[in-house]
C-alpha cells in the first residue's frame, strides 16, 4: 500500500489549496488517518484527522475554521481544504493511514510542499 499526496503548490497569502491523499494498492484493513505537516528546522505537527482507530477528529489551533479534511465514500482518497492560507502555512505537508490486521502498520506518503507568500 502507498499513499500518494497531491495538489500542493504556491499561492498567496488569502489563497486556497486543495490537497488529496490517495490509496494505492490494498490492504486488509486500511484507515486513511489525517494530516501533518513539517516546517523548515520544525517538527512534524497534527494537521486535521485521527491519531487513533475510533478516535476524534481534531484540527490544529492555527488551522481551525481554515482548513477542512474529509474522505471519499470508499475510503480511498483524503482531502485537505485548505483557505486563507497564511505564509505560516508553508511546510510538507504528509498525510498517514492505519493498515490493522493483520499488517498493523503506519503508512506515509512522501509529502507535498505547499509554500505560501506574503
């Protein structure tokens, strides 16, 4: 199974971006999880999604009411709405997913770079 990121670019401040997380290859069991992200010399933070099977959604305190994460009916794409995108904004941006039995594993993908301008 890999997770493919896309839709990342540059925009200015005020601007929106739409990226999608994709499944390819199958599993078992898969749960498309949420979305970090990973600033220069920064670490890698909770974006939007679950950290945890049956856990809550929660969103980032610099990213609510901004950005928006939701899945495909089949459970095999995930997206992050992204508004008003702030230069603070700027970073890879990765998504993740679960793999349950009887892989029990971690998925990432390899990341999209989303750069925001003042």
């Amino acid at each position: 199974v890999q997770l493919v990121e896309s839709g990342g670019g540059s925009v200015q401040a005020g601007g929106s971006l739409r990226l999608s997380c994709s499944v390819s290859g199958t599993a078992y069991s898969l749960n498309l999880m949420a979305w970090y992200r990973q600033a220069p010399g920064k670490q890698r933070e909770l974006v939007a999604g679950t950290t945890s099977i049956g856990g809550s959604l929660r969103y980032a305190e610099s990213v609510m009411g901004r950005f928006t994460t939701s899945k495909d009916n089949g459970n095999r794409v995930m997206y992050l709405e992204m508004n008003n995108l702030q230069p603070d904004d700027t970073a890879v941006y990765y998504c993740n997913a679960y793999l349950g039995w009887p892989d029990s594993q971690w998925v990432w993908g390899q990341g999209t770079q989303v750069t925001v301008s003042a």
